[in-house]
C-alpha cells in the first residue's frame, strides 16, 4: 500500500512538473536581434564548497538586468473582461527594468514610463520583414509594433544596457497571482477614486485581491496629476508588496498553494528562451528571494515634459544617462 502511495505521489509531481513547463511561452530574442547589442556583463558560476552536497548546484552570479513587461492584452475571456477595450491588440502597459547586483544583495526596479517619447528602432518580425525606424513615437508603441523583440530592442538602444533576460504577464495572469498569494496589503496615502481603472479607495491601509490588485496597478486618473509618474508609484508599492508576499514563510512550505502560485504565474508568462523551464525560473527566483526587503530600490528614469507634447515625457539628460550606466 504504502508502494502505491509513493507511486502516485512521484506520478502526480511529475505531472505537476510537466504541466508547469507546458504552462511558459517563450521567444528566442537573442536570435532575432543577433549581436548588434549592448556588451552582456560577464556571468561566473562560483565552485560548490567541498562539504556542499552533490545535489547542490551554485547559483550563477554576476550582474544582471531583466526586462519585465505588463502586457494590457484582451486576447482570451479574462483579459477581455478585466481590460476592457479592443481585444484585437496589446501594449506595454508597465515596463520596469530589474536589476541584480553580482552578489544578490541588492536589486533595484526602474520604471520606464509608458508615455516616454522615444526613438523606436527598426525591429525584425517574425514574417521576416522590418518595422520601420521611428523618431518620436511612444514607447509603448514598440510592444504594439513589434512585440517582445522589438520592446527589449528599444529598451537596449534607449538605456544601452544589455537586457539578459524577458518576462511578460498579461492582466490574467497578474491577477491571478495576487489571489493565488491569498491578496497583497498596501498603504494609500490619498483617496482614490477611478472610474477608469473601476478602484475607489480610501486612504489607509487595504488587503487587495487580484482584480483590486490589478486595477491599483492600473490607476492613474484618480491619483496626483492623472499622469502615468503618479501610476508608476503604485506599481512600484505593489511590486514590494508582491515580493514581500511571496517571501512568507508559510507559502513557502506549502505545497498546494506553492504549485497554485506556480500555476498562477507559468500560465500567464512569456520569457525569452533562457527563463523558458522551471529549472530556469527557479535559478532567478533563488537570486531573488537571497535579497533582503532593505536591498530593494525602486526608481522612475528620469524624464521631462516633452517640448513637442506637454502630456508626453522624454529622458532628462544627463541623469537618465547617469542611471543606466550605474546599472552596466
């Protein structure tokens, strides 16, 4: 009997495995975009201790920059219903750059604001033709246009910083991690009230679910200005309450929720074919989780009214500049 038992267990993680790797879809970005990029930093991968177990294996070190995009899709019946809008395409509605320092102690998060004037390189598609290169256009256009190639491609020209590594989830897949985590608690200092984003909430402190979540991600029109500035600091207050979430101890040794948040997240990924396994996801989640709650920095690139658009930004130099190159 208790054969059996083991049995079932091995059958049903392997299963578990299997359907998790099935889950993520991938592009191949360093095929598409060739060496005409930023230098990447150098990677080493430091030698087990002699009293290490034979299973361990040493996590890679060295720097490390990923872009992570929300994609605002409205293919499929819940992206539909919780974006609302066309359903025939997709922008970047959040783009933050992450970056790992060498020695996994610190990390810092920059958001690169949607409405960023930028100038949109020609980027290969997959029929096998161009886009054209454009000056002026939104950064977001570059997801729109030419999808994670030409995002990470523009990223790399307007930052000159190699990105490693490509993650996108969509409105579904954010929200369903938040519930997946049981909901994440953040602190408002301010009323909210938009009827866009459909959030209204007092100010004070507040235990969100995953749609709540999704549209405090969202929110711009009920907060400050209205711009995207205001936006991005939500984002970023969500993005430490995430990490601070998961980072709880009692997910962490259950397995049920642990394959649920798994479930959650794989399901809702596109990343480039470095990140495409669990073996890989989980390589990056170790870096994560080994930096503190203190280590994280979250910042906005620095950015002005834009002389031809008062409702766009572009880069203020030279402290844009400054930024990207302490994180080469």
């Amino acid at each position: 009997m208790t054969g059996c038992i083991l049995v079932l267990v091995a059958a049903g993680a392997g299963w578990a495995y299997w359907h998790l790797n099935q889950n993520i879809r991938s592009v191949d970005i360093d095929s598409a975009l060739g060496d005409d990029r930023p230098a990447r930093a150098p990677v080493t991968v430091p030698t087990a201790a002699p009293s290490a177990s034979a299973s361990a294996s040493p996590l890679p070190t060295g720097v490390l920059n990923i872009l992570v995009l929300g994609s605002d899709s409205r293919s499929g019946g819940e992206n539909a219903a919780l974006g609302g809008g066309d359903s025939t395409g997709a922008r970047s509605d959040t783009a933050m750059v992450v970056h790992l320092d060498a020695d996994r102690t610190k990390a810092t998060v920059v958001s690169i604001p949607r409405d960023t004037l930028v100038t949109r390189p020609s980027c290969p598609t997959p029929s096998g033709g161009t886009t054209p290169t454009t000056y002026g256009a939104m950064f977001n256009s570059a997801y729109a246009v030419g999808g994670p190639v030409c995002a990470v491609k523009t990223v790399e020209q307007l930052t000159g910083v190699r990105m490693d590594h490509y993650i996108e989830i969509d409105f579904a897949g954010f929200a369903g991690l938040v519930d997946a985590l049981g909901g994440v608690t953040v602190t408002t200092t301010q009323d909210i009230d938009d009827d866009r984003s459909h959030l209204h909430l007092d100010a004070g402190t507040h235990r969100l679910d995953g749609t709540q979540a999704l549209a405090f991600a969202r929110t711009r029109h009920g907060i400050g200005d209205g711009s995207d500035l205001g936006r991005i600091k939500l984002q970023q207050q969500l993005v430490a309450a995430l990490l601070k979430e998961a980072g709880k101890t009692e997910l962490l040794t259950d397995p049920a929720a642990l394959y649920k948040m798994a479930d959650a997240a794989t399901g809702s990924l596109t990343t480039d074919t470095g990140l495409d396994s669990l073996g890989e996801l989980r390589g990056l989640a170790q870096g994560l989780g080994a930096i503190p709650a203190t280590g994280l920095t979250t910042v906005t690139m620095p950015v002005v009214a834009a002389p031809s658009d008062p409702n766009r930004v572009v880069a203020q130099e030279p402290a844009a500049s400054t930024l990207w190159e302490s994180l080469r």
